[in-house]
C-alpha cells in the first residue's frame, strides 16, 4: 500500500483527486483501508474498482470475466468455480459499467479533444 499513489474519492473533499501530496495515509495495513487527514474519511483500496465490497478474490474476479469476455457459458463458470449464476452475472454487470466508465473518462475526452483541434 502506497498512500502517494491513491487520492481521496469524497467528492466534497478539498483534496479529492490530488495524488502525491501527502493528504492520504494507511488506515490499516491489515483491512487495506486508508484515511484522509484532510476530511478525515477512510476508505478502502477497492473503491472506485469493480472489486469494491466483493468477497472473493481480484484474481477470481478476473479470470470469471476472461472467460465470458470469450464466449464461455456462465452456466459453465458457475459449475467450475462453484458460484452462483447471480454473482457471475452481478460481475459481468459491475465490469462492463466500469469499462464503461474508463471508456468515458479516457477515450471520449481525446476523441473530443482532436476533434477540435483539426485543420480544416
């Protein structure tokens, strides 16, 4: 855990967004959580991730939406890894909104950005 590489996500916060400059601190080393001196908020280092709040591991996680990114059947992954087709689908849905996301804050703003800035 490397509090100069995170930054606070409350987004009242004066400090929100600014990385590396010593706001943000380990809560706990134990639950990955960190703190905010400015706010004073803690949070973990999930948030703001498709993982946030799940109780399997990342790599699960990943390997569980490989695999569907691929075209194998959930019903599948479910018998394989022995979850439920709730919890699959759940992640299926919380990978695309954040892929989404990405996808709106990093490619959509260059896109507009030469977009704009073409010579006739």
């Amino acid at each position: 855990m490397n509090p100069n590489e995170v930054f606070c996500p409350n987004i009242e916060c004066v400090s929100k967004g600014q990385v590396g400059k010593g706001n943000i601190k380990v809560q706990s080393q134990k639950k990955k959580i960190y703190g905010c001196k400015v706010c004073k908020k803690t949070f973990s280092t999930t948030k703001g991730t498709i993982f946030y709040r799940l109780k399997k591991k990342p790599e699960i996680v990943m390997l569980v939406l490989c695999l569907l990114a691929h075209g194998c059947p959930t019903q599948a992954i479910v018998i394989a890894f022995g979850l439920d087709e709730r919890t699959v689908k759940s992640w299926w849905r919380k990978g695309g909104e954040h892929c989404e996301k990405v996808h709106e804050h990093k490619v959509l703003p260059s896109k507009d950005h030469n977009r704009h800035n073409k010579r006739p």
